[in-house]
C-alpha cells in the first residue's frame, strides 16, 4: 500500500487576503520599516504596527492569534513589560516576542517570566533573523497542539 506523501503547500503573498500574521508594536519607525519588510521578504508574513501599547491595547481582542512582537522601552505610555502584562489579562495564550534596545538579563528574565517567549536585543546584528526563526517555531508549536 502506497504511503501518502505530505507536500509543502506554497502560500501566495495574494493569498493572504490583506491579513496580518504578526503585530509589531515599536516607537522606532526605522526598526519598525526594517521588520516588516524582513518579515515580508524572508517570511511572506504581513504585519500591522502600532506606535504605542496603549494604541495597541485599544485595538487587541482575546481571539486575536497573531505573533505580537513588542518594544520594551516606549517614548510615551506603558513601558513593554506593562503591556505585556495587559496582553496576558486579555489573551492568556498570546505569543510575544519582546525586543529591546538594552542587554539587561533582569529585564529578559522578568518578561519571560510575564510570559514573553522570546527576548532578543535590536543592537543584535541577527535580531531581525531570530525574530524569524522565532515565529516560524512559534507556527510549529501550534501546528503539533492542532494534531
């Protein structure tokens, strides 16, 4: 008896209807540019960006599933680690990757504690990369719970 063969499915930018897989919530524009063009380019992943947390907050639901990456440090409102706390009320189950501009272990350890499943540092010349690498894993885990 012939074993069926699973073929990788190749998804068309098109096909994603406008959708966004992934939010990014920074103050930096040119960070924030960079991302989204990385994350489209190299992942085929549209994001939606938001400037400040609160504006975030305002706009995020329970039943949202999309990969949130978001800035430690704001210029204005709630810093990241507030917001991810606000994230976690809402959505116990959101994925949020944390990144900051400063390499303080305190502060990686203490949002990965709030849940936060990644913490990666901007000045990190592969950052954009781990990101990546970072939701593609994140899809992995929720294809197994799926199975």
């Amino acid at each position: 008896m012939k074993q069926p063969v699973e073929k990788l499915q190749e998804v068309s930018i098109d096909a994603l209807d406008g959708t966004s897989e992934v939010i990014i919530v920074d103050d930096d524009p040119v960070f924030t540019f960079m991302l989204q063009d990385y994350l489209l380019t190299s992942g085929e992943l549209r994001s939606e960006i938001f400037d400040n947390g609160t504006k975030f907050l305002d706009n995020y639901k329970s039943n949202d599933v999309r990969k949130i990456i978001l800035d430690y440090e704001f210029s204005e409102g709630p810093d990241g680690l507030a917001v991810l706390r606000e994230i976690k009320k809402i959505n116990p189950m959101a994925w949020v990757i944390i990144v900051s501009g400063q390499d303080d272990l305190e502060k990686a350890v203490e949002t990965i504690r709030m849940g936060a499943t990644d913490y990666f540092l901007k000045t990190n010349k592969t950052v954009m990369a781990n990101i990546l690498c970072s939701i593609v894993k994140l899809r992995e885990i929720e294809k197994s719970r799926l199975n």
